[in-house]
C-alpha cells in the first residue's frame, strides 16, 4: 500500500486497526512512534546496483491501555511527516515487535489494516544458476500426439 492509499482511507475509518496474517491483531493501545523515509542501496547477487525507498511506520505496544489512535491523528501524523521530511508517495513497510520486530507490507481488507508477512527472493536469479520455473499446465491442456484415441471413439 502507498502513502497516498492510507491517506484516502483514514478520513472514512471510526478506528484506526492493524492485523496480522494469521489473524491476531496489534492491541488497540499501540502507538505510531515513528514515520519516516527509508532508503536501501545495494547490489544483488548478479551485481546489479538497486535502490529502494519506503516509507516506514513503526507501531510500539506502550501498555497504557486507554490509548487509541484515531484515523484523524494518524492523518496528521503522516501530514507532518510529508511537510518536515519530505517524504513521497512511497510504499509502506510498516515495523512491528511480536515476538521479534518484524517488517511487513500493508494492506487493508475493508476495514482494518493487514500486517502482511515478507519474503526474500533473489533478484537475479539468472546470476544464481537457478532453473527456471517450469510453466504450469493443466492435464485437459495436454493432447498426445501418439494417441490414436478420440474424444469421440469413446476410449478415452
């Protein structure tokens, strides 16, 4: 999700929740302690140079349980975070500590916000000696050319 996306759909939210994948949500007291621009340059495997930019929120489970951020707040927090740091309109990552922090990618299903998992991937797998992926077909796809059997024969 983009910067821009979160931004359209705070102002049409009552609350502002966030859910992780397998279905648990962040306490609703957690707070936004951060959000700011994240750049990543680097060179993969294949050695090609690469940047990335993100716009990170970092949500902190502070245990003072009569705290709820509100969609308006959290606008107003990513408004200012726009004016003082320049930020674009990048994809999000947000930053979460369940067991260990973790950073997922943001997507929301209608009405909460779903913390979804990340996974690593080469991004040069034709450096890395891997095969291909082999194109899926489905049997009905597949015509013998040595059959001497018909649809119509009965055989089949």
């Amino acid at each position: 999700m983009k910067l821009s996306e979160i931004k359209n759909l705070l102002p049409n939210l009552e609350n502002v929740e966030f859910q992780l994948e397998n279905g648990k949500f962040v306490p609703e007291h957690f707070h936004v302690t951060e959000i700011g621009m994240v750049s990543k340059n680097f060179i993969d495997c294949g050695g090609t140079m690469r940047k990335e930019e993100r716009v990170n929120f970092q949500l902190w489970d502070a245990d003072d349980y009569e705290h709820r951020l509100k969609p308006n707040k959290l606008l107003h927090i990513i408004q200012l975070s726009e004016e003082k740091l320049g930020i674009g309109d990048f994809e999000i990552e947000v930053e979460y500590q369940d067991q260990t922090i973790g950073k997922y990618d943001l997507d929301f299903n209608g009405r909460n916000f779903i913390l979804k998992n990340k996974v690593t991937a080469c991004l040069a797998n034709e450096a890395c000696g891997l095969p291909q992926e082999k194109k899926k077909l489905n049997l009905t796809d597949l015509k013998s050319s040595n059959s001497s059997c018909s649809e119509e024969s009965g055989c089949c």
